[in-house]
C-alpha cells in the first residue's frame, strides 16, 4: 500500500497539468549582438511551452526584418526576422505577426526620428498596446531584445527601458572568459 501511494505520488508530480497563472514577463537582452538572445529564446520557449498551454513572444524592437503576411490585418507587414523563426517553430498561432513586432529599426530610422518624423509616444504606444495583446492571449510571455545595450537608446527604445515598461524579468546573456585569445602569427 506505502509502494503504491509513492509511486501515485511520483507519476503526478511529473505530469503536472498547465499553469493556469499568468506570471511576469521574461525579457532576454544581451551586453554585445551575436551572443545567443535568440538560441537562449528557443530553449526557453520550448520549456515554458511544456509548463504553459500558451507561451507568447514578442520582439519589441527589431532591426533586421522581413515581409510577412498579416492575416488579421490582411496585408503584408515588414517584422523582425526572429519573430518568424520562432512563431513557424512553436506553432504561435495565438498571436498575429502585428504584435510580435511592434518597432522596427531599419536603415534610417534614427535620422528620421532626430528629424522629428518619428514620435517618441507613438513608438511607446506601438510597443506597451502590442505587449497587451500578446499577454492577454499568452498565459506567460517571452521578449527578446534587441542587438546589444546600447541599440535603441537614441530613439529612447533600447531594451532596459522596454523591459522596465513592460515589468518584465531580465535575463542578461553575457559572453564568458576573461578576455578574447587573439594570435599573432609568432611563435612562443
């Protein structure tokens, strides 16, 4: 009877059923670009996805996109490259491409905003109302930032400020070692 109530007590604790709880946002930036934001997205989506019916994600500020098509607003939309690897990976059909990727910095961008043709407001507006949606159809949601610190601090975007809008968790990726090993040709 003792062996049997063990092994009850053992098989529900590993197939817990989905949380049900929304919890504070998890927002993955990086100290230089290149460092693993977008592979340490992927491994975290796949483990939220076995704790969460619906994980959401969203890359507030983009730099490289892409054209895709929008079915909610019936059109083609330029989104960050990223946004499309991860929502054909782990099937988000939940969310629209619309909302994944609110801010796009292409070539350009900042000279149009010190211009003044950019709104500092419009661009916070674009990211807090795409954060709502992607939150109220996701039980917990996963960002990931842009380039490195410093990306996005002339348009007042940069990902500090975004995860601190969105009460989001940071989850810092730094590069390891103590210092880069560079050769020199010689011989020691």
């Amino acid at each position: 009877i003792v062996a049997r109530s063990i092994t009850a007590a053992s098989r529900s604790a590993c197939h817990r059923p989905f949380s049900t709880k929304k919890q504070r946002p998890i927002f993955v930036a990086a100290t230089k670009q290149h460092v693993g934001k977008t592979t340490t997205s992927l491994a975290l989506m796949s483990g939220l996805q076995k704790r969460f019916a619906k994980v959401g994600f969203i890359k507030p500020v983009g730099q490289q996109h892409v054209t895709v098509y929008s079915p909610t607003l019936g059109k083609d939309i330029r989104v960050d490259k990223d946004i499309c690897l991860l929502k054909e990976q782990f099937h988000l059909d939940h969310i629209d491409y619309q909302h994944m990727s609110p801010v796009i910095i292409p070539r350009g961008y900042t000279k149009r905003y010190i211009d003044g043709k950019i709104c500092h407001d419009k661009q916070l507006r674009h990211i807090e109302a795409s954060f709502a949606e992607v939150s109220r159809a996701s039980d917990v949601v996963l960002a990931e930032g842009t380039g490195h610190c410093a990306v996005g601090s002339i348009v007042n975007v940069n990902n500090a400020h975004v995860a601190s809008m969105v009460g989001a968790s940071m989850l810092l990726i730094a590069n390891g070692g103590l210092g880069e090993f560079q050769t020199t040709g010689e011989s020691m």
